[in-house]
C-alpha cells in the first residue's frame, strides 16, 4: 500500500491551535500509514474520542475542544486514514469500511483509550460503531451524529444489544457542556438539541449536523459551540 502525506507546513495560517500529534498504525497487508489526531486536556481526565465525517478532519472539532477541556475531559480527535493530516493511500482499491475499522481500532489499541465516550459524526459514526461493536467493553457513552449503520447481518445478538445499551446512555448527558451537543433523531424516542444558527437557512458546513429538519427535534442556543 502506497501513501502520500500531507506536511504541517500545508495547512498553516488555519484556525487550528493544536499541537500536532501522530502514531504509526499497523495494517492487516503490514504497511503502517500515520494517523495524526489531537489530545488535549487533562491525562487523568474522562476520555472522549470525536470522529469526523467526509468531508473533514479534526478540524471539526476545533472549537468544542476548549470548553470540554475546560471541564476536565481530555479529548481525543483522530484524523481518519485519508483525511486531513493523516496518510493518504494513493489507490482508492485501499479504501473500504473493514480497512477504516481495523486503522481505528489499532489506533485506540495503541492509545489504550479504556474506558472512553464516543462522539461520532457522519462516516465517523459507521466506523465508530464497528468499533463499539469489537470492543463494547472500552465504551461507557456513544453520542451519534447524522449518520447510519450499514448492513448489520453479521453483527451478533450480544453485540447488537451491547451497543443498544450504548445509545441508551445518550439520554443522560456526561456533563452540562457535553450535554449541548447531544442530538438525536426523533424515532430513538430521545429529545437532545440539534447545535447551529438556526438563524441560517441551512447548517454551515462544519456543522455537526446536517440532517433535515423531518424527525429532528431543535432547541435554540445563543452561543452554539459548534459553529
């Protein structure tokens, strides 16, 4: 497997003041691409691991990071295999679900994140949670975001129930400031706020959600922390 990189150097100037972080995470053909990620916050704080989506990278997460923090949380923000600062395979034959779960998994492995919260958005969350699936035992929360689970025919009973389990957890907010960026969508019986101006039309493009209104339930902030 072939890969290209992206330098640090080639996204100066942005609005991300984070130190740069990598690890080399082993894949099943023996190749190790570098995953970049961020860590910030106390060592001994309560772990919540953000996952993007695509388009995007840790860079969606930049301005929740500071108030979590805040709070006593460390967060950890892991750039997915070919997204933001992290390797690039060159063929897109290197690209599939099974080869995003197995690099994330390793990448948790490595960190020995256990126990940890999850906040998935998007492809973030059909990755994620094939990953709560392998290793239910790490995750105490999951909080999803505009996303799905694809085919689920060879995920067993007890790990169907494990992450049933995970998503009742979702009802009762880790903390005040955490608790802002729950959302859900109306038919899991939840009622959590969706987080953006609602004075646009539409979701920013950084914004968490960008699910349509049908089946959503909104609560105004005047200071959402996501965009």
């Amino acid at each position: 497997m072939k890969f290209v990189r992206t330098t640090d150097s080639a996204l100066e100037g942005t609005d991300f003041p984070f130190e740069p972080r990598y690890l080399d995470v082993s894949a099943s053909d023996g190749t190790a691409p570098r995953m970049h990620y961020i860590d910030e916050g106390p060592r001994s704080g309560e772990v919540i691991l953000c996952l993007h989506g695509q388009p995007s990278w840790s860079y969606l997460y930049r301005k929740p990071v500071a108030p979590l923090t805040a709070e006593g949380f460390r967060v950890v923000v892991p750039d997915l295999i070919g997204f933001g600062k992290s390797d690039k395979p060159v063929s897109v034959d290197d690209y599939s679900d099974p080869g995003h779960v197995e690099w994330l998994q390793r990448f948790i492995e490595a960190m020995d994140l256990n126990p940890m919260n999850g906040l998935f958005q998007d492809w973030g969350g059909m990755i994620g949670m094939r990953v709560v699936e392998r290793m239910p035992e790490r995750f105490t929360r999951v909080i999803v975001a505009n996303t799905m689970l694809l085919d689920t025919n060879d995920i067993s009973l007890e790990a169907s129930q494990a992450i049933g389990a995970a998503f009742e957890q979702i009802r009762f907010p880790l903390r005040s400031t955490l608790g802002r960026l729950c959302i859900a969508s109306g038919n899991t019986g939840g009622s959590f706020p969706v987080v953006h101006n609602l004075k646009r039309r539409r979701p920013p493009p950084c914004c968490l959600c960008s699910a349509p209104e049908t089946g959503l339930r909104r609560q105004r902030f005047p200071q959402p922390l996501i965009c």
